[in-house]
C-alpha cells in the first residue's frame, strides 16, 4: 500500500498511473505537482489527484514513491528540486521513452542519492495528452521496462515494479543501453516517420486536395504523429545516436525499394512486401497469444 503518492506531471502517463491505482486500492493519498495551474486543476477535478502541491518540498513531505512523468529533457531539473527534500524512504522513479540520458540527468542531480532512483518506462500510450486522456486501463495488459541501477537496493525496485504489476503491467528489465537500442528501432523511429510525413504533406502546395483524400490508411500510418512534440522532440534528441542508426538503415531500405521501383522490379517489391507481412503477422500472433518468451539477455516477471 502507498500512503503518498506523488505525480510529476499529471497527463495521460502520470494521470493513468494514479487511476489505475486507486482503482485496485493501492494509494491512499496522490499528490501532484506540475508547471500548468489548469491541467493541476483539472486532474483535481476529475479526481486524479487529491491534492496539488505549489512547492517540491510540499509535494515530497511523507512521500513513499514519486513517479515523473514530464518530458525526458525535464528530468535533471526536476531531480535537483526534489533533492533537497527527499526523505531516506521515498523512491522516485520515472516513465520516460529514454534511459541512458535519464540515468545520466539522475546521476548528476541526486548524486550520491542515485540509490533511491530507479529508472522505469511503461510501454503504452496514446495520441491524447494531459489529464483528460488518462485512463486507469492504460497499462492493463502492457509492459513496463525497468532498467534497475548496481546502487537500487532490491527491495526498491521490487516497490517500483509491484506498484506497476497493480496497473496491470508485465514487468520486463534490460540494461539503459539495450532499452535506448531496442526502443529506437520500434518506436522511436516510427514517431519520427509518421511526423516526418504529415510535415511533407501539409507543406505541399495541394495540402488541402491531399489532406481531403487521405483516408483510413493514412490515418492509421500517422496516429502517433499526434503526440506531444515537445515530448518526441526530447526523446529524439536523448537518443540521437541509436536514432540515427536506425534512421541510416531505413535509408538504406528505402533506397533499395526506390531501385527495384525505379527498374519496375516487381518480384523484389513483392519480396519484400511478403517479408513484411510474414513478420507483421508473427507479431500480431504473439500478441494475442501473450507476451512471447523473453532473450536471455532480458528478464522478465
């Protein structure tokens, strides 16, 4: 059971872990401390939270477990406001898209207090932001990733995971690096393409001629091009490195389809396209039949 519970950012990610658990009776009292007076308001209103704090130090008094859930490039600053009033049984953790800059930001600004960090990214989300996307049901049935640190006393990180287990989350662990890897390949680079498309279209000309006939396909392509930009803005650039290896390898692809376009290759668009398909459906199988074994490489719970 937490007593106190306290949200850094009450939007869809931090609103939806208050909701789910108060919905499964696992938190007294939230907390939510924020940079937006209306969205506090509202997550008040829609009873989010119970209380919102005008000060880190009001925020942080009696705290059992922190969760922040601003963009990853907030998160040094955050970190160095709550320092000076973490008490010794508070654990913060954190639900940002990226790890390895998030490890950092928290070494720099805690310190020798790096102990009571443990990192964390749930893996679920929506186009919708601020409190009135939140949803208690979010996380039921989704991953969330840890990537404990060597100074995490276990018991710590078994208090992060068991809060997220009781929002419904399969608990999965890998180190920062092969998170940042992985999460750069499967999501981080489709943000990017999605974006990057919409952006080229509405540039046209005949944007709203294109814009008119875009239908179900276009729409589903580009969904996550409705997230907050701010928020991919921070997640690109904290992973710049992996990024770019992913987005190198997609240019390498699309050139390789533009030749076989270019030479009217059909059986080598097939190929591909089939290729694409068989892998696509695989996945989809092992999702509806649950989360398939995890690599060695990779715990899970």
């Amino acid at each position: 059971m937490i007593d106190r519970l306290v949200i850094v950012g009450v939007g869809l990610i931090g609103g939806s872990f208050a909701l789910a658990l108060k919905a499964a009776g696992q938190v007294a009292k939230v907390a939510g401390l924020g940079r937006s007076p209306e969205a506090m308001a509202r997550a008040l209103e829609l009873g989010i939270i119970d209380e919102i704090c005008a000060s880190p130090q009001e925020a942080m008094r009696g705290a059992d477990l922190v969760l922040l859930a601003a963009p990853v490039g907030q998160t040094g600053a955050i970190l160095a406001s709550l320092l000076p009033h973490l008490e010794p049984q508070t654990i913060i953790t954190d639900a940002g898209s990226t790890k390895c800059d998030v490890v950092a930001a928290a070494r720099a600004a805690l310190g020798g207090r790096i102990g009571q960090f443990v990192p964390g990214h749930p893996i679920a989300g929506s186009e919708s932001n601020g409190p009135d996307a939140a949803m208690a049901g979010l996380y039921r049935g989704k991953k969330t990733v840890l990537t404990p640190l060597p100074e995490n006393l276990p018991a710590d990180v078994e208090r992060v995971a068991a809060a997220w287990r009781h929002c419904g989350s399969l608990i999965h662990r890998l180190s920062p690096a092969d998170h940042d890897r992985v999460f750069a390949a499967v999501s981080h680079l489709p943000h990017l393409l999605a974006y990057a498309l919409v952006d080229d279209i509405a540039a046209k000309p005949h944007a709203d001629l294109l814009f008119q006939y875009a239908a179900s396909g276009f729409r589903d392509f580009t969904r996550i091009a409705g997230s907050s930009p701010e928020m991919w803005r921070d997640i690109s650039l904290a992973n710049r490195d992996a990024l770019l290896t992913e987005l190198d390898a997609y240019l390498a692809q699309l050139t390789t389809l533009r030749a076989r376009l270019a030479a009217a290759d059909g059986p080598g668009l097939e190929t591909v396209f089939a290729n694409a398909q068989r892998a696509r459906q695989a996945w989809i199988e092992a999702i509806e039949a649950g989360s398939p074994p995890a690599p060695q490489h990779q715990g899970i719970e």
